[in-house]
C-alpha cells in the first residue's frame, strides 16, 4: 500500500484558489487510480476528482470548471488546482489511492474559504 500525504490547504477568500497536494510514499504509484474527497461539518464525504492511471479524470458537478486533478508519476504527487474557490468548498480534503481492491487514505488538509 501507498502511504499520503496532504498538504497545501489553508485560508483563502472567495474567489481565490489553492493548490493541494498529495504525495505518495511506498511502491507503484502509477498503478494507483488516485483522488481526492472532501468533508465538511454535519454532512457526508463528498468525491471531489479522481484520476486514472491513464490520465482520465473525473469530476463532481459542484466543482466542475473550477478544480484540475493532475498526477506526475515522476514525484509520485497528485495535484488538486483550485480555483474561484467558494465558502461551500470549505471542508477537509483527503486524498486516496486504489488499486485493486485496496485504498489507502492521507490525513487530510483543512480548507476554509472565507472573507
């Protein structure tokens, strides 16, 4: 299994944009499909993007046109660009990696949007 590691959250106000990351410790990254789920207070995790090992992404209609999921196999990172940032987006984001029938998970990184 791959161990992650997140980081790159923060404060930021509406409208402004943050860049995650998601570094991957252990062996065949570019075996694990990869990304990102988020959780914010009284509701259920919500899958944010997720990547192929191919390069094809996915992505949740809330953030659709606002955030880029990309991997570089080469660090072993995948990367979430967020931008035009809302206060919904507020919520902790973490990061999985799957492969086969096994998911690792990261600790998450809080990001809180507000003016």
């Amino acid at each position: 299994q791959v161990q992650l590691v997140e980081s790159g959250g923060g404060l930021v106000q509406p409208g402004g944009s943050l860049r995650l990351s998601c570094a991957a410790s252990g062996s065949s990254f570019s075996r694990y499909a990869m990304g990102w789920y988020r959780q914010a207070p009284g509701k259920q995790r919500e899958m944010v993007a997720s990547i192929t090992t191919g390069g094809g992404t996915n992505y949740a209609e809330s953030v659709r046109g606002r955030f880029t999921i990309s991997r570089d196999n080469a660090k072993n990172t995948v990367y979430l660009q967020m931008s035009s940032l809302k206060p919904e987006d507020t919520a902790v984001y973490l990061c999985y990696g799957r492969y086969l029938l096994s998911t690792s998970w990261g600790q998450g990184t809080q990001v809180t949007v507000s003016s």
